[in-house]
C-alpha cells in the first residue's frame, strides 16, 4: 500500500518553524512529508534557518508545479501568508474542476500571536479544511465572522501553536534571574531611535546587574531574511557602542536559548508564548506605549506588561487566568497531534469542508472579482472582504478611558 503523501509549503524561517511539528507527527503515523518552497513568489529561506527548523532541505519549485504537486498529495499543509493561501486555494480548486477529483486535505494557521488583520487573515484561510486557530478568542471571533458570511466553520480546530505544549508548566525561573533573553523583533519596534532606545535600556540593565547573563537575541543574522524584513538590525544599530561584558548579541535557536533563561523580554514576539510555555518569566516591555504598531496591545490582559524600570527592580508579573485560558487551556493533546488527528478523520471519510466554502456566495463572488481585476475588468462594486458585517469584526475598546484604565491596570504591581 502506498504510503499517504504531505506536501508542507512554507516561504519564510517562522513558517517552515510552524511545519516542523506538524511533519513530525506525520512522519510517526506512516506519512512521507516534503517541504518546498515557492520560487518566484517572495520568500527567504538560508541554509541555517532551515537547518534552525530541523529541516534537511526545502526544495524550490514554481507556483505552477507546487500547485500541481499539491492537487497530487493526500495532505497539503500551507504555512504561508494568508493572501497566498487563498491564491492556492483559488488555484487548486480550477486545477482539480480540471481533473474531477477530490484533492487533498488543507491544513493552514497562523505561525504566531495574531496582532493585525484578524478578519482578513481568517477570511482567507477559511478556504482550507483544517484552520488551525491558537487561542480562545481567535477561535471565537472566526466563528462570528464565518456565521456572518454564511460560511461553514467546523473547519475552525483550537489547537494552540504546534510548537506549543498542551499545556505550559509551573513555572520554574530563577528569581531574581541570573539570565535574561531579549527576544527581537524585525519591525517592532520599526524607527530606529526607538530600537536604538530600547538596546540602550537593555545595556543599561545588564550594567545595573552586573552578576546577570544579558542576551539580545536577534530574529535573524545579518544579511538572512524573515516575513517582515528587518531595516535596522541591532549589530548595525550598537556598532560602536561600548556594552558590558555580561551583555552579548547571540543567534542560537530561541528553543535551546530557553532552556538557560530565567526571565525573557520583548515587546511583542510570540516567543513570550514559547517562554511561558517552559515555565520561564516573561515581560512584555511597554516603555513605547501600547499600539498596534508595536502589537502589544493584544496583550492588555495578559498580567505580563512591564516598564523597564519595573524589570530593572525585579517587578515582574504573572500570567493572568483570562491569558492562560486562551493560549494554553481547553485542550489536552498536543497542537500537531491535534491536527493530525483531523486530518486523517477527513482522509478516511472523504469529507473536505473546504470545498462546500469554495461554492459559498461569498468565495464564489471574492473569487471572481479576484479574477476580474487580474484580467483587467472595471469593478462596479467594493470587494466583498470589505464588507463584513459590524457583528463579525473584532471588538475594540471603546473610550480613551476605556484604553487607559487597561494600560493602567496591566501596569499595575
């Protein structure tokens, strides 16, 4: 018997990091996994950061044959930007009307904590068969969204972050900590008097306590590439500055920096995830302001917003219950289990929700205004994504003192 076949598309470090687990389990029931990447659509993949992933190789392939691959595999997971996973969606369903198959089960998520276009990004994933969603709330604001739309959501599958536990362990950290991981980020924060402010503040802590480890681990070294490209890395930004020598810039993976980190800070990475998942203290530093540009706003009810000067004197919070209901509670298996355990439900009974979304007024309408603007044709009308009813969106606080008794709250001791 010829063994199930796993297409794994990924364009970026964050993305192939999020089909890491997923292959495993694959792997341990029977699949054979590839993983590839798109070769004339944007993407960055280097030698280390697929070695980072545990990937021996990603190979690159046109469009034209990964979606031809694709319409040939049992199982497709796309670990891409949600406009790309609509396009091959949109171009696999014109691929398999071609051939009158059925066609594989698609599995897609998001690699990380959704800070912008929650609507948007569910929408264009709602086309797959497993969307794998990672907190309570995502969860529930999706399926506000998909009811509006008239969409089928039993697509929708909580699973947390694949490279997530089932559930976080008790923390463990050394207090006061002994060492200190900065998790960067590539455009957060974007201006480079701003990064530049925070590097100094971290250089300034690790002067204050000169008996810690202070590690600034950057999202990629100089000259690789992420989803969001970096302007200012910080070996650019602190050449020439003189640090202590208990601060050092380090590029091992986050995972095995984890293992020796008692207390980890950033603004808005979802490493913090990764941390409390190990039992490691997390601060989520606050100093800029709470934005959405900064993405950190998500993050109002988390316990875990700090100021540095907080950090500096140890003052450092706990995860709030809401928080950890969200990312880390109502499930008991592991995230990739999870979705492998769905995906071979759908194979054994044929059923591809996917495809009933595909026929829904809403795809069929996006779809052909999608075609209709690639083939150069007037619109008479706003695209359809733009349209999604007041109930479906996302709530939003709705004073400025609304907003200020939250940040003064997060901020509290």
């Amino acid at each position: 018997m010829t063994p199930p076949r796993a297409l794994l598309i990924a364009a970026y470090d964050s993305q192939l990091k999020w089909c890491a687990p997923l292959r495993t389990e694959l792997v341990g029931r029977g699949f054979v996994c590839e993983a590839v990447a798109p070769s004339d659509l944007k993407s960055a993949l280097s030698t280390g950061q697929i070695a980072d992933a545990g990937f021996d190789r990603v190979d690159l392939r046109p469009w034209d044959q990964i979606v031809s691959d694709a319409a040939a595999a049992d199982v497709v997971v796309i670990a891409l930007a949600g406009p790309i996973v609509q396009r091959l969606c949109h171009d696999l369903a014109a691929r398999l009307s071609q051939t009158g198959t059925l066609g594989p089960v698609l599995v897609s998520g998001w690699v990380g904590i959704i800070i912008e276009k929650i609507t948007a990004g569910y929408l264009d994933r709602a086309c797959t068969d497993v969307v794998a969603v990672n907190s309570g709330a995502d969860l529930e604001h999706f399926t506000e969204v998909g009811e509006a739309l008239g969409l089928r959501t039993d697509n929708l599958v909580l699973t947390g972050l694949p490279f997530l536990s089932s559930r976080p362990v008790a923390p463990v950290a050394s207090r006061p900590p002994r060492t200190v991981l900065w998790a960067d980020q590539p455009t957060v924060p974007a201006a480079p008097r701003e990064r530049r402010h925070v590097y100094d503040r971290l250089i300034a802590y690790a002067s204050t306590h000169p008996d810690r480890t202070v590690l600034l681990k950057p999202r990629h070294r100089p000259g690789e590439d992420t989803f969001h490209r970096m302007k200012h890395h910080p070996e650019d930004v602190l050449e020439g500055v003189d640090t202590p020598p208990n601060f050092a810039i380090v590029y091992d993976p986050i995972i095995r920096l984890l293992e020796r980190t008692d207390l980890l800070l950033t603004v808005s990475s979802t490493a913090c995830l990764e941390a409390l998942d190990r039992g490691v203290d997390v601060a989520l530093v606050a100093d800029l302001g709470i934005h959405e540009r900064y993405g950190n706003h998500v993050f109002l009810d988390s316990g875990l917003l700090r100021t540095f000067e907080q950090v500096s004197a140890d003052d450092i919070g706990t995860m709030s219950a809401s928080f950890r209901r969200s990312y880390f509670e109502g499930r008991e298996r592991p995230p990739a289990q999870v979705v492998a355990d769905r995906v071979e439900q759908l194979l054994a009974s044929g059923e591809r929700p996917s495809r009933d979304i595909w026929a829904s007024s809403y795809v069929r309408g996006v779809w052909a205004a999608r075609d209709a603007v690639a083939a150069g044709a007037p619109s008479r009308r706003a695209p359809l994504w733009r349209r999604v009813p007041a109930a479906g969106r996302r709530k939003v606080v709705q004073t400025t003192g609304d907003a200020r008794r939250l940040v003064r709250r997060a901020l509290s001791v």
